[in-house]
C-alpha cells in the first residue's frame, strides 16, 4: 500500500505540471522574468490608472509570468466578478501568464477563496496557472509551479505559492493576522524540490 501510494503522488504530481507549467520555461539566453504585482484593492471597477500602469509594465519588462500577490479585487460581492474579469483581461490580451496568492482581504467581498479562483481560472483561462490541487491542506491555491529548461528537458526552478490565511482571533479576543499553517510545512517540506533553486510567495 506504501509503494502504491508514493507512485501516485509520484504520478499526480507530474500530472498538475503537465497541465498547469509546461508553459513556463527559461529562455535560450537564460532569461525568466517574474513581476509581483500586489496589493491593488480595487473598489467596484478596475479604474485607468491601475490598468495604465499594470499595461505599461508588462509591455516594458515582458515577464515570463507574474505573481498576483493578494488583496487584488476587494469590492463588493456584486462587483466582484467584473473586478477580476478586467483584470484577466490585461493578461489575456498581452499574452502573459499569471499565478495568484490570496490576501487577508480577498474574501471580503463575502466570495469564499475557493469561488474566487474559479473566476480568475474562467476569466484568465490559458494564461492563468493559479490552481488548488491540494483541497486537503490550509488554505485555497497551494500550489508549484516548475519552470522548465529552455530546451523543456527538465525543472531546473521551482516557484512555491502558499495561501496564509487571513486573521486569526486569540483566546483573549484579540484579532490579528493569520499566517501559514503546520499542514501547508509539512506539505512543502513534502515537495520542496532540494536540487532546485526556487521561490516561495505568499501574503502574509
């Protein structure tokens, strides 16, 4: 039953990059740019100046993939969806590949995290690579996403993107921030890659 259960994780492992990262791969002069784009807190629409300057970024560093790094699309339950529909559509229209951690606030809006990346899967679709392979564990979106050599022979870098949580109450009542949790460790220290350099991005 051990033997079975390795290969599987073996198997299934394989199967989520198959589908989520075979885009991502290093270029032949050993180029692979990320942006890290957080905190944006949009209210009820994605207004110019955020999707100005989203735009002109990507058309100036033309990365490889950006990491969306939470508290992205905190309106109202009502305008939650278009939030992210406009935001998706910068990265459709540009062709740029994205992932997302979630913030304390994404889920204000009263759209549990779980229904939030269904939308940017929908909205994104080719280009998101945002996934919650792992329901099990803390959190929604736990995920890897390996970054191929420029020939696509093998990983040779891995991105690890961790959902911290939102808040937390303590025993005297006091409200603070979450962080992640013992689960997600062990589950990272379960597919921590040692031969490969890499990246770990959450929110908290």
């Amino acid at each position: 039953m051990l033997k079975r259960s390795i290969i599987f994780l073996l198997i299934f492992v394989s199967f989520v990059s198959e589908i989520y990262c075979r885009e991502l791969h290093f270029e032949e002069n050993g180029r692979f740019v990320i942006a890290h784009i957080t905190d944006l807190h949009t209210k009820n629409s994605l207004n110019t100046k955020v999707q100005d300057f989203i735009t002109e970024t990507l058309a100036y560093i033309r990365p490889e993939l950006v990491i969306l790094g939470g508290d992205l699309c905190t309106g109202t339950l009502e305008t939650s969806e278009m939030e992210i529909h406009e935001l998706c559509e910068l990265f459709r229209s540009s062709g740029t590949y994205f992932a997302l951690t979630f913030g304390n606030h994404d889920s204000e809006s009263g759209m549990i995290n779980e229904k939030i990346l269904t939308l940017y899967q929908k909205y994104g679709g080719e280009y998101c690579l945002a996934a919650d392979p792992f329901p099990e564990i803390s959190g929604c979106g736990n995920h890897v996403l390996p970054v191929f050599s420029s020939d696509m022979s093998e990983v040779i870098f891995n991105l690890y993107l961790l959902d911290s949580g939102d808040y937390v109450q303590t025993d005297d009542g006091e409200i603070h921030y979450s962080s992640v949790k013992a689960d997600q460790v062990r589950w990272l220290q379960d597919v921590y890659d040692r031969k490969c350099p890499s990246f770990v991005f959450q929110h908290i």
